[in-house]
C-alpha cells in the first residue's frame, strides 16, 4: 500500500464512560472504543503507525490503541479538545513530520482513499480545514506549518477554523466527512460501511438486545 508519507496525523481520543454521551448508555458502551480504532486503524494505514499519534487520559483506550500498531501515544492532560490537539501536533514535530493533520476519532467509516486524498488537498495550503457533513463542524484540521498550528474546535468549529486563516476544503469524501455524535449521524456512517471494530459492536449490541426482549405466550 502506497502511504501519504509527508503528514502526521494525531487523534484525541476522549475514551472512558462519557465517550459519546449522547449515544444511547447501552449503545455507548458498545460502540465508542471500536468508533476510535475504526478511525485510529485508518489512519494509520494512510501513514503509517510512526506518524501516528494519539492522545488520549483513558487507559483501556490507550492500550487498545497501542494493539494496532507502533503508534505514538500522548497523555491527555484534561485541559480541553485544543490542548490535547497541540499536544499532539508538538509530539509529531518531535518527530520530524513536517505536516500535521488532527482528526477527532469519531469517523468509523473512514476509508485510506478519502483520507490520503485530503491530506494531498491540504498540502498545498499552510492551514487548511474539512468541516463535517453538516458544514459547522470540524472533520480535519491541517498544517503545513505545525509550529504555527492553533485551534477551536467545538460547536461550529469550521466557522471560527477559518476565522484564524484556515482554507476551508469542501471536499466531496464521506468517510471523512460523516463522523458520529448521536445515533442519527451513527445511522448515516452505517449507510456508508463503518470498519470492522463498529460494524462487530453493532452486531454484539444488537444480539445483547435481542436476548432481552420479553417472550411472548
């Protein structure tokens, strides 16, 4: 496999029991650690586990992260979505990477093709952004410049990512695009094809649902 062999991305996973809090509690627990591997998992078959880093305070996260390959993980030191994304942004410049994407871990249906290809998209810009399917939010944010890199993200991210200079690509990739916040936006990377992690939780979830439903005499 041909990898995007210029760029770095990182991830800030927020893992634990308030991952995807809007999720149904049920569902939640089935699905949010294998959302981020989906994602995790991608990318690093764009670029390689090296230039991987993710950043995350939950343990089961990390080590289930780390089972994917040699990947860089980062402590996150619960100062909020922006510091975990610059600390991440500092440990791929230690690296010697000279570009840098963050890319929250919340798209399961992430496929290496739409991945690499915005990468390619925002190599030609010093800052550039991907907002999510619904145009408020951030999908990717990405830097040819990672000394210069600064974020906001949160609701209506892709707005204020272009306040602060960042071209805003609005590129036609799904996978990238759709990333899932409650179980509607979960419904529509379902429709997609999520990865192999989400599409075994779902089938665990819905099997544990069907085991508790009442028979009927």
């Amino acid at each position: 496999m041909v990898r995007e062999r210029g760029w770095g991305v990182v991830l800030p996973v927020k893992g634990g029991p308030d991952a995807k809090s809007r999720l149904e509690p049920g569902l939640r627990a089935h699905v949010a650690l294998a959302i981020a591997l989906d994602t995790i998992a991608a990318a690093i078959d764009t670029v390689g586990p090296e230039r991987v880093v993710v950043v995350t305070a939950d343990a089961v996260s990390a080590d289930a992260a780390s089972r994917l390959g040699p990947i860089h993980l980062v402590p996150d030191a619960g100062r909020g979505l922006d510091a975990a994304a610059a600390s991440g942004i500092r440990a791929l410049q230690a690296t010697g990477v000279r570009a840098g994407a963050v890319l929250l871990a919340d798209h399961p249906c992430l496929v290496p093709g739409d991945l690499r290809e915005a990468l390619a998209q925002g190599a030609a810009h010093r800052y550039a952004v991907v907002p999510d399917w619904e145009g408020s939010g951030t999908a990717m944010l990405m830097t040819t410049d990672p000394a210069a890199f600064v974020s906001s993200f949160g609701p209506g991210s892709a707005a204020r990512h272009e306040a602060l200079g960042a071209t805003r690509l609005d590129l036609p990739l799904e996978s990238l695009r759709v990333d899932v916040d409650d179980e509607e936006s979960l419904a529509s990377a379902v429709r997609i094809g999520v990865g192999p992690r989400t599409r075994t939780a779902l089938l665990g979830y819905a099997a544990e649902r069907a085991g508790h439903r009442p028979h009927h005499q």
